[in-house]
C-alpha cells in the first residue's frame, strides 16, 4: 500500500473526542475546534467551515488534527513561493525557510510576521508547542526547538493545512 498519497480520518465514537486521527506514530485526538469563536479576524460557524474546506482539511484546521507523515506533495515542493493557510489564504511561511527535516511533513525555520500564534498543547500525552493561524485560527501544526540555524525551530506543519502559491518568497 503507498503511504504517500493517503490520509486516514476516523470519526471516534465519543463526543467529547471529535475525532481520532492515525498519524503515522499512533492515535491522538482531535479537540472540538482550533479556534475560539471571537478571538480572530475571519470566524465562521462550524457549518461554513465544513462546507468550505475538505474533510482532511476541516479534521486538520478545525479539530487539531494530524495527517499522516509523507501524505502532503508539499513535502515535495520546492519552487519559489509562500505557503498559506487553506482555511484564509494568510501567507504563513516562505519558501526560503523551508527545509527538509525528514518527518514527512513540510518544516519551515521561521514564519511570515504576524502569520501564526502559539499555544500549550497537551493533547497526545505530552507537552508540545501548537501553531495556529493568527487570522482564523486554524490548527496547522507544531513548533519544535530541533531545527536549523539561524532560529534552531522546526515549524513541523501539516499540507492539508497549507497551499502553495508560486512565485516571490
């Protein structure tokens, strides 16, 4: 079975868990929503995000969750560029920060100005660092202090999360 095109989304049966998402290294759970309602400039009703993004993407930016490692083409994509939010279209990431940090998922050193927040996230039995959109606050991945010079970060985020649009970094 090839693991690079696939993305495997299961609804959990307990409300209180939204969804359980298979990310390549075990279950997590995904949260109700990414975002609170009233804290960011685009807020839609859950209805309109569902009806705007694709289930891959609406289990990603809107309940935490994680895509399979290797599943994105982004990975794989390395023209001159920026990476956005598929939830709002705001600029994230550059191309010229992106590098290959070997995770299966695209990882940037450094995000746009004013492009993302951060949040505690315990979700999957540990402490990690989430990054979100600052515009709609989409969930789009995790930061981690094992990355490359200059910033030493690895903004390890998810491709359903992101789209590319060609041309200036």
């Amino acid at each position: 079975m090839n693991h690079h095109g696939r993305r495997f989304v299961f609804k959990a049966g307990s409300s209180t868990l939204g969804l359980a998402l298979f990310n390549g290294l075990g279950w997590s759970a995904g949260l109700a929503h990414a975002a609170e309602p009233g804290k960011f400039a685009i807020t839609r009703t859950d209805a309109e995000w569902r009806k705007l993004l694709t289930p891959n993407q609406y289990a990603v930016l809107r309940q935490e969750g994680t895509e399979r490692p290797y599943s994105s083409p982004l990975n794989d994509e390395h023209r001159e560029g920026r990476f956005s939010c598929a939830g709002c279209s705001l600029e994230a990431f550059s191309s010229k920060t992106k590098f290959d940090s070997r995770t299966g998922w695209p990882s940037f050193w450094q995000p746009l100005p004013d492009a993302v927040g951060q949040k505690v996230d315990t979700s999957a039995g540990m402490t990690r660092t989430e990054v979100h959109c600052s515009r709609c606050g989409g969930h789009l991945g995790h930061v981690f202090d094992d990355g490359p010079k200059p910033t030493g970060l690895r903004y390890c985020m998810n491709g359903v999360a992101m789209k590319f649009n060609p041309g200036a970094a």
